[in-house]
C-alpha cells in the first residue's frame, strides 16, 4: 500500500500510530519517542521544510548535514527524472555505466592532488570502512610489503561513522564504547580541543603541542602504523571541533615522515561547507585516501566514494589467480541515479559559484554569531565556513558543563521548532549546518531565534 499524504488530522493520528508502531529512529530514545508528538516532514522547498499543516521551519542542519542546494532544486530533480528514462540500477560488478563513469573523472578533477581512483559506495561510514580495508591491504601488497603495519591512529573524540571498522577507529565514549568487544585494537591520539585542551595549554602558546604529541606515538609505532584518520579543520559529531590552523598540514608532515598514509574523512567537511570543496585545501593537504560522501549528491540520494593514490591502486593489480583484488562491493555501488544527481550537483557549483557564496554568507555568519557570545549560557562558538558549534555551558568562567541529564542542547533545539526553525544537538552543543544556499536574511532568522530561544530556556534552570 502506498504513503497516505498527510493532508488531513485523520491520516496524520494514523500515520504517527504506525511510526510509534514500528519505526526505529537512529539516534533517538524510543521511550521519550513514545511521548511526543513527532514532528512529520511532508514536503521541502528551498531552504525550508513543510508539515503536513503547511507550517514553514527552516533547515538549519541540512536535513543531517547533506543538503547542498535547497530542496526541491530543479536541476538536480532533471537529473534524477532525465536518468531514470535510461536505467534505475545496473551493478558495477562486472560491468559499468556513463554517470560512474563521468562522476569518478570529475571527483579526481575536482580533489587534491594525487587522487586519481575512485571506489564507490554508500554512506559516510562505507567510505571509512574502504579506506580502512585498503590501507591495510595496500600494505601486504606493495612492490616492498611491510604486513606488521596493521595499526591505525585516531583521535580520542574522533567518529568516523557506525560500522564495525568506523567505530574502530571512533572515540566517542557515549556512541563506540558499548561495542569495543567487537572492535580491532587501535592507537589513540589527543584531539586539537583550544576549548577544553585534553593537555591543559592554551592558544597560541602551546605550539600545536596535540599534534605533537601524534608525532610522538608515530615516531613509537611507526613499523606497526597502517594509516592516520582525520577529520580535517572540524571534527563535527565530536561537538564542532574547530582545530587550529597549521594542525593538518602537520599531521600530514609527520605522516611523510613516518611512512604512514592519511586517510582524511571529509564526509561532514567536503563539498563546500567550509567554504573550500574539501577541507583539506585550506592548508595545502593532500591525503593518500579520502572519503566523501553526504553532500556528494546535493543531499538527493545516498552515494560516497573513497579516492585513492596511483601507488595504492597499483597494489591491488595482478594476475586473478594471485587474489590482489580488493575484495569489497555493495550492491547499489555507484548507483546511476545517484552518479547522476552527483554530477548535476557539482555542476551547480560551478554555474551558482558555491564556494563564493559559502564564504559571503558565513563571513555575515560570523558577524551575528559574536552577538551571540553576550548570553550567559554560551561558553564557546566554533566556526567552519558554515559549519558551526555552539557550546553552551553551567558557568562561563569556569567553563563548567550542564549535566548531561539537564538535556540542555535538546531543550534549546526543540524550543526553536516552536520558531520554525529545525535543529539538533551534541550533547551541550548547538549545531548549525544550513544548507549552502542559504541566504544572509535566512542566517539572521536563524541567528535571531537563538538570540531569543537561548535566554527563555535559561530561567527554567
């Protein structure tokens, strides 16, 4: 039976029984689920989401960091519908297709320097789990095999997505810890927190002491060390994590230095929202494997891609009787409905000037956020581009943390629904992820309902 549309109170009591009935949101206590009255998206437009009252909210997190465009943008609809007049899904096992085909030539176009392969997939946490299985196998493959390099570093806070692997290499106590009986042994580095430094110091005096400090465990593990995985500039479901500048071109040096590849995750950063397409461009960087995914296609359809050096690619070539294949596939990998959408996005980039207008808006962005900093309850403002953390705190001197039980960022996302505004939380931790097509008066109205929100949810304390 197909979707009733939600036009009326009856069908929407019927389509919130069924929901509480049988779906399982991801990230959601199905308890708490259980006594509220879920919020139902029946269309979008623009920068907006609609329900099925016809009430407007902006969407200030992109509908989970992935909406490039706006919503319902003409071109890329053009595209799905354009594709689907040829082939809905062919499997690139064994075979291949134009969109894969033309989308894989202009990722390496548009990458840094020295990606030339591209290996598709899925989500985020897929293009992890490639990069991973790659790096590892690259190793034992070589023209010179080192097989004791079987070891990754990650940083303490780092998510990396929610497979096994991902979480591996995760360190996020609250989401990874429960499942480390299932996990490969990894190395732990601190990560680049000015706010909270887990080694005590302050900017700028500290001289980039946490990337040292991978130096040293690099310099210790060099002979076992498979590969360094990063979130470049911003390590966004850590809570917005802003590192400082020169942070990753160190990492990157002291991976040259130790023979170890990079694996730089810009599945949140790539894609313009920093305001360069991947993150890792803003200091120069070029990782030996990258990971994108989210606003790959425009936030249409689920597509990601791990892109690769010639050197790593060469060792996966041989003869088929000596098994250097990579072993790895999915069935919807490199879908062409999603390779087309993909290249309908990037080509709106160049035609609307995205990067441009991400760096205008976030420049105006940044203007409203210092206001901001005047409410007693915000501790920090983390930006990237229009990648935004706002941490909110108990005691700004102190920089003291509301208990986790006070709910305080769920307090103040779900008081800005009642402004027609959509957002979610870190913990403590505000986030804005606006698509990038939002425009500075749609900034103030988000800037605006926080400036009024944050202060009502204080008194409640």
């Amino acid at each position: 039976m197909s979707a009733a549309h939600p036009d009326c109170p009856s069908t929407r009591l019927r389509l919130e029984a069924l929901d509480k009935a049988h779906l399982w949101h991801p990230f959601t206590q199905m308890q708490g689920w259980q006594a509220t009255r879920p919020l139902i998206i029946e269309r979008a437009e623009g920068c907006y989401l609609y329900d099925p009252e016809g009430r407007r909210y902006l969407d200030g997190v992109s509908s989970l960091w992935v909406t490039t465009h706006g919503h319902r943008t003409p071109e890329l609809d053009a595209a799905i519908r354009h594709q689907l007049d040829r082939v809905a899904h062919t499997t690139l096992l064994g075979l291949t297709h134009p969109p894969a085909i033309e989308l894989a030539a202009r990722l390496v176009q548009i990458a840094p320097p020295g990606l030339t392969k591209v290996f598709y997939s899925d989500s985020g946490s897929t293009a992890v789990e490639v990069a991973i299985k790659m790096a590892f196998q690259y190793w034992r493959q070589r023209s010179d095999p080192r097989p004791r390099k079987t070891k990754f570093i990650h940083l303490r806070e780092s998510y990396h997505g929610d497979t096994v692997g991902a979480v591996s290499v995760g360190g996020i106590a609250l989401f990874h810890d429960l499942y480390r009986p299932l996990l490969f042994e990894t190395l732990t580095a601190p990560e680049p927190h000015c706010y909270r430094c887990p080694l005590k110091l302050e900017r700028p005096g500290c001289g980039l002491a946490c990337a040292e400090e991978l130096g040293r465990i690099l310099s210790e593990h060099a002979d076992e060390v498979a590969a360094v995985i990063i979130e470049p500039v911003m390590m966004g479901a850590a809570g917005m994590l802003a590192q400082p500048e020169g942070y990753i071109r160190r990492v990157r040096e002291l991976c040259t230095a130790h023979d170890v590849l990079l694996i730089c995750d810009e599945v949140a950063t790539g894609f313009g929202r920093t305001g360069w397409m991947f993150a890792c461009e803003s200091e120069g960087v070029a990782p030996d494997l990258l990971c994108v995914a989210k606003g790959l296609t425009g936030g249409y359809l689920p597509l990601a891609a791990t892109l690769a050096t010639e050197a790593i690619y060469a060792a996966f070539l041989g003869e088929a009787a000596e098994f250097r294949t990579f072993f790895h596939g999915h069935t919807y990998t490199g879908n062409p409905l999603a390779c087309a959408v993909a290249l309908a996005n990037l080509d709106l980039f160049e035609q609307n000037r995205t990067l441009e207008h991400v760096r205008t808006v976030a420049n105006h962005l940044a203007l409203r956020l210092e206001e901001l900093r005047a409410l007693p309850l915000v501790g920090d403002i983390r930006q990237r581009g229009l990648m935004v953390g706002i941490e909110l705190v108990a005691d700004r001197a102190a920089r003291t943390p509301f208990p986790p039980d006070q709910l305080m960022g769920y307090r103040v996302t779900n008081r800005c629904r009642d402004y027609g505004v959509i957002l979610r939380p870190l913990g403590n931790v505000i986030v804005l992820m606006p698509p990038l097509a939002i425009s500075t008066a749609q900034i103030d109205e988000l800037v605006d309902v926080l400036q009024t929100v944050i202060p009502e949810v204080a008194p409640s304390l």
